[in-house]
C-alpha cells in the first residue's frame, strides 16, 4: 500500500554505518514525522520507517523508481542526503519541497552543486564552515542556507565508567580509505609512536578497501581489527580508548570524534576545518598539522605525560553536553516548516532515459554522481 509522508529522507544507504547513516536514523527515531529511503539497500533494511528500494544486486536506477513510486504516495518534503536520488526521484514521488542536506565538503561536491541548484528550495549543511564556505564559492546562491550542528545519541549522556588498561589504547573508527580518510597514514603514526618509545595498542573501527594494506603493514603486535562496528559496540570500545586517532584531509564533522569527546576519549585531529577543531578551540588541545603523522605522535606523548588529563577529558565532555537530538531535530523541522511558508524556488527534474537506467550500478562506468 502507497503511504504519504511529511519528511522523507532519501541516501545512498541506512544500512552502512557511518556518520551520514547514523544522523538519519537518529532523524527517523526523534521525529515521528520523517520516514528514509535507501537507493543501494534491499527492501527489508531492519530499520524502524526505513525502506530499500534496490530489490537485488542487478537493479538499475529505473527498478528503483519503480519501487519509489510503489511505496510512496507524496511526501511534504523530500530532503536529499548528499545529493542522493535527487535526479533520479524528485519526478516519481510528488512532493512541495526539496531540501539538501549536505554532509560533506569533498571536491564533486562544488562541483555537482551549480547544476543542482535549480531544483532545491532549501539547503542544510553540516557546520557553521560549510555554509560559509558555500557562501564564499557560491555568491549568487539564492536558496537558504542554514548550518546544523551534528547531535549524539542520547546514550552518549549517560555516566559511564572508563575502563583501565596497563598500556595506552588508540582507537579509529571510520571508513578504511585513501581518499579522504587517508588510513595509511596509521602506519606511520605508528612507527613514529615506536621510536618515541610508547607503548600503545591500537584498535581500528571500520570496514573499507585499504583494509588489506593496513592488515600488511600495520604491526601485528601493536594493533587489532575491530570490523564494523554496530553503535553499542562502539559506544563500548570509546570507553577502552584514550585518545581517538583522525587522520582525514577533510571532515565536517566527524561524528567519530565528537562521540569520542562525549565518552572522555582525547581526539587528536589535523588541522581541518569542521565541527570537531572548532570545539576544541577554547581548550588546550591543539589540532596537528594535516598529514604529519609523527606531530601527532608528538602530541600523543605530550598529552599522555600531562597532569591535567583528567581536567581535559572533563571539558571534553562539557563541549559536547548540549548536542542532543531533540534540538537537531527541532532545527531542521524549522527550517523544513519555513520553506513550505515561502513560494517554491525548485524546478523537478525530468525523468532520466535511456538504456543505462535499466542496468545495474555495477555496469554502469558513469560518475557517482549519476546515482545522486
């Protein structure tokens, strides 16, 4: 039976843990009135008012507008992760309003943007950076621009105990990728952190291509593979680490190490802009240089040597304390509710044709940004 919706959140998946992943199942949880669509899950995602449209591996985009309009009777507003299904739904579940929300500020995305413009009505990102930078690109934007801070689960909040060790324990949580997340990088925090003569272990949180090269040269003896984690089992791996390794080229976030800050967990991060350095601003945590990984090192031993270690984690925590879902829900439906008060700005795009939407994804050796 087609069902009408007031918010349906469209992304590339609800069933991969990530940051974008997790923020949209804490919308789906704290609003009652949003429901999500997955483009790359099968239908049956184990998600609450969550759904996949790709019914099996030999889908192509046409099967999934098929299943989109199946499914879907209308929505108030459909709000686009990262520019997922706006091309390819927008013409196939009636709607008022487009939204996007932007959980990144990697290249394609300045790119991609221009040309979507005209079908948008509002625009979300992640950060106070993000948007101004938009700004600074994007002079001539006339669709609103509105920046909200990432929240954390309410679990986040509770009192909880860390868990002693006899030596210092690294953590990385994310995806195992060269580009962005530049993981390699951990072999070489790794042998810096050995000529300093530290005794660590570090546990690494994820899942990804480079996993095979870091399995070959990450030293056995100083470092474990935790696989994907599901939230609890992360959540319990915060409370086993010291500090919260990030070695990305750039972030808005990363939720990663807010949830650390919440937990008590030290992040140490480059110098990126994104949500995370600008928390740590008023502390005495200074981000490292991007990329330099024995800097890094250096501030590991700097910090595990600091009397006041226990003073930081503290205002750690305080940093994050008012990041709670029911605010970042109540923001977006603000702005949700402001944009269907004004005239709509957005054209819908017309239906794509052609052989290549009905070929699976696998075959199709188009940009990523086709699926968007």
């Amino acid at each position: 039976m087609k069902i009408i919706v007031d918010k349906l959140h469209i992304t590339e998946s609800l069933t991969r843990l990530g940051g974008v992943e997790t923020l949209v199942h804490q919308l789906l949880q704290g609003d009652e009135s949003s429901y999500g669509a997955a483009l790359l899950d099968p239908p049956e995602t184990g998600i609450d008012k969550g759904i996949g449209l790709r019914a099996g591996r030999h889908a192509g985009a046409n099967m999934i507008r098929h299943a989109a309009s199946n499914r879907f009777a209308g929505a108030s507003h459909l709000v686009f992760h990262n520019f997922a299904g706006l091309m390819m739904l927008s013409g196939v579940v009636p709607h008022r309003r487009k939204c996007l929300f932007l959980h990144t500020n990697s290249a394609d995305v300045f790119s991609i943007l221009p040309e979507r413009l005209p079908y948008l009505d509002t625009i979300l990102v992640s950060g106070k950076d993000l948007e101004n930078e938009l700004h600074e690109r994007f002079p001539q934007i006339n669709v609103p621009i509105t920046a909200v801070e990432y929240p954390l689960d309410d679990r986040y909040f509770e009192a909880h105990q860390r868990m002693p060790s006899p030596s210092l324990v690294l953590g990385y949580s994310g995806r195992l990728e060269v580009e962005q997340k530049q993981v390699l990088r951990l072999v070489e925090l790794c042998r810096t952190l050995t000529i300093l003569g530290l005794h660590f272990r570090l546990e690494i949180a994820g899942g990804g291509n480079a996993l095979g090269e870091l399995q070959r040269y990450l030293p056995a003896a100083h470092c474990c593979f935790l696989g994907v984690l599901a939230p609890a089992e992360l959540h319990a791996a915060y409370k086993r680490w010291d500090f919260l390794i990030c070695t990305s080229d750039y972030e808005t976030g990363p939720l990663v190490a807010m949830e650390a800050m919440a937990s008590g967990v030290i992040p140490i991060l480059p110098n990126i802009p994104c949500q995370a350095t600008e928390l740590i601003k008023d502390l005495d945590l200074t981000p490292y240089p991007r990329g330099d990984m024995a800097a890094a090192s250096r501030l590991i031993q700097k910090l595990t040597g600091d009397r006041e270690l226990e003073r930081l984690r503290k205002n750690l925590i305080a940093q994050v304390a008012n990041r709670r879902i029911t605010s970042f829900v109540d923001k977006i439906n603000r702005v949700l509710e402001e944009s269907a008060m004004r005239p709509a700005l957005s054209k819908t795009p017309a239906v794509p044709s052609g052989l290549a939407e009905y070929l699976p994804f696998a075959l199709r050796r188009l940009r990523n940004t086709h699926l968007r």
